[in-house]
C-alpha cells in the first residue's frame, strides 16, 4: 500500500485592490496529495489571511480539545510592499496548513476542504457544510475543478465523469458525499505522473 501523503503550498502573493484605498495580499494554496480524504489530487486557489483567521476560528470551534497551530502574528506593521514581510507571512501560513493536513480530527472538517480545493467565499463555504446549498460540499470541489483547467489530467478524469459533475440537478448521491466513481477516478493518477 502506498504510503499516503499531502503536500501543501502556499505560493506566489500578489497584490489584489479591493477598491481606490485598499489592497490586500492573496497567496495561492497548491495541494498534491493521495490521501483518500480529498475529493481531488490536485488543486489550486488563492486565498488572503483574512480567510485563513476564518478557518482557523472555524476548526476551532469544531475541535475544542485541538490546540491549533498559530497563524503567523497579524502585526500592525505588516508592509505589502515589503517582501521579506510578505514573504515571512506567506512562510507562517504555509506551516500551518501543513500542521493542520496532519490531524486526522481536523482533515475531516469539510470547510477545511472547501477552503483548499474551492473559491467559495467563508459565507458560501459555511452554508454549504451546513446544507443550505443545492450543491455538496463534493459537487462544489467537483465544480470549481472543472472551472479551473490547469491540470491535465484532472481534465480527462472530469470528462470521463462528466454527466455526474455538470448536471445541474441534484441526484439523489449528492447528499452522500462523492460517490464512488469520483473516489476511483481521483486515486487512479500516480503521483509521479502529475505536474505540479
């Protein structure tokens, strides 16, 4: 049996402007992994540390006996256009996701999913884990993925499934979490066959 990783990275911020008087910093989170946990093996999205404070208090509050890792310090002198300040956030956030994808407890909260592997807002990420969205939390990664066609062989697996993932009515599985085909098709790529 193959032994089963994660791998997380927090990359490449870029400056985002809000509107006329403010900016923020957003990070892209890469995860490549063969963990049975994730509906996906590979995904992208960019997320600003205001979402990873939200994630935080959020699996906080689902896992109360967890001591959580730290988020890097949100310090009143953070420059944007400061890179070693960038760059040091960038680092801080990236060790806690990897802290955070090594518990168990914490790897089964599906918000934790939604924010690595969708572009769902904290708002939508929270009403969908609690059920007041026609989509699942799987049809909802299953969705983004299909937006997002950076990975090649992501395409394919999604062709081959296409009619579950593009239907737009729900199916009687959805509730279940991803059925058993979207499981087999996500382990079937070897981990050496994929970019990152």
């Amino acid at each position: 049996r193959l032994q089963e990783f994660v791998t997380v990275l927090v990359r490449d911020p870029r400056t985002q402007k809000e509107d006329s008087w403010h900016s923020y910093i957003d990070y892209e989170i890469f995860i490549h992994t063969n963990s049975m946990c994730f509906t996906r093996k590979t995904s992208c999205v960019r997320r600003r540390f205001r979402e990873f404070v939200w994630l935080r208090q959020r699996l906080q509050s689902n896992a109360v006996l967890i001591q959580l890792p730290e988020l890097p310090s949100k310090t009143p002198f953070f420059n944007m256009n400061n890179p070693h300040h960038v760059d040091h956030r960038r680092q801080g956030l990236q060790e806690f996701l990897e802290k955070i994808l090594q518990d168990a407890l914490l790897l089964s909260d599906s918000r934790l999913h939604l924010f690595l592997q969708t572009q769902l807002s904290p708002e939508d990420m929270e009403a969908c884990v609690s059920g007041q969205t026609k989509y699942s939390v799987a049809d909802a990664i299953h969705k983004f993925a299909s937006l997002n066609r950076r990975f090649p062989i992501e395409e394919e697996e999604r062709k081959k499934g296409k009619n579950d993932v593009d239907s737009d009515s729900e199916s009687s599985s959805s509730r279940l979490g991803p059925s058993d085909d979207s499981i087999a098709c996500g382990c079937k790529a070897s981990p050496a066959s994929e970019e990152p």
